[in-house]
C-alpha cells in the first residue's frame, strides 16, 4: 500500500505531479483544490463558504477542510493507497490526518517536498491564471498566498522531516524531468 502526500508552494506543480504519480503508482490523487473548485463551481454551501477564502488568497479553515478529508479517505478507490495534494497544510491538519489514518491502522509512507523559487511560482501562475481565467490568481493574491505558504507549511513540513518521511524533489524544469526526479526519489524512499 502506498500513502503519500505531496506538498510545496501554490505554482511548484503538484497538481500535475500527483495525477503523474498516481497513474504510475496505481492510487487514487486527492486534490483538495480540486474538491474546492468543484463546490465552488457547483454553489454548495461549502463551496460558498469556501470561496470566501479562496478569493482573499487564504485557506479555507480547518475544521471544512478536515470533514472533506475525512469522508473522501473513507472511500472504496483509496484502501490500496493514495496521494494527498493539498492537505495538511497546517499542525493541526498534520494531527487531523494522523488520526484519520490511525483510525484505520495506517500513517503516510511518504511525503514528497517539491522545490521552486518564488518568482518563477509568481510567473508560473500568473500564466496560469491568464489561460484558465482564474479570479483567483492576481499577482497580489499570489504573493500572499506564498507568504501564507511559507508561514503555516514550515511545521507541517518540519513535523514530517521529524518523522523522516520527506523527500525533497526539485520541482523546476521540465515535466517529464520532474516526473522522473520525483519516481527516483520514492524508489530510495522505500
């Protein structure tokens, strides 16, 4: 079974990644993002409240993120592993996600750290933005949400590399070459 999460800056490509290494791997991707936008789209009342945050380039709190990532890991295409994109982000979703886990006998095997530099993410996802139409992605929102990053992931971060589970992954570069530095680094992994 393979339980991984895969964390880094908004921008350094793990949405991409994760459906890449969830296709080799054979476990299912779980983007909160994704979760997010489709609410979002969709008008639930959670994708209103969500929308809220998202639009201010903050994080939607805790406790909505949690009962999404509860009830999703409780799903039959996620009991021969997974790859988290998204969550935890924070302590206390680190401690949410443990015992989400642990209730099931489980923990992660890994976590993938991707890498990049913060003006290449702020290029990366002004183009982004551009393509897709995205409200969401000004310059302005963008620095903040990397700001956001960096304050709250540290000790999400620092919090595995205790339990030495990270594997830090330059996320720069081609997508194939990323790809490939990223299924290098799981196999010293395991």
């Amino acid at each position: 079974m393979t339980r991984l999460l895969i964390i880094g800056p908004p921008g350094a490509g793990k949405g991409t990644q994760a459906t890449r290494i969830s296709e080799r791997l054979g476990v299912s991707a779980i983007s909160t993002g994704d979760i997010f936008r489709h609410n979002v789209k969709n008008l639930t009342p959670l994708g209103i409240e969500a929308k809220k945050y998202i639009d201010a380039g903050n994080f939607v709190p805790d406790e909505v993120t949690n009962n999404m990532v509860r009830s999703r890991l409780q799903e039959d295409d996620v009991q021969d592993g997974f790859l988290l994109d998204g969550y935890p982000r924070t302590v206390a979703q680190v401690e949410e996600l443990d015992d989400i886990l642990a209730a099931g006998g489980d923990s992660l095997d890994a976590v993938l750290l991707l890498t990049a530099d913060d003006e290449e993410l702020v290029s990366r996802l002004l183009r982004r933005a551009e393509i897709e139409g995205r409200t969401d992605d000004n310059e302005e929102v963008i620095r903040h949400r990397l700001e956001l990053y960096k304050q709250q992931t540290a000790d999400v971060v620092a919090r595995y590399e205790d339990r030495g589970i990270v594997t830090r992954v330059d996320g720069l570069g081609d997508i194939d070459e990323v790809t490939e530095r990223v299924m290098q680094a799981l196999k010293q992994t395991s």
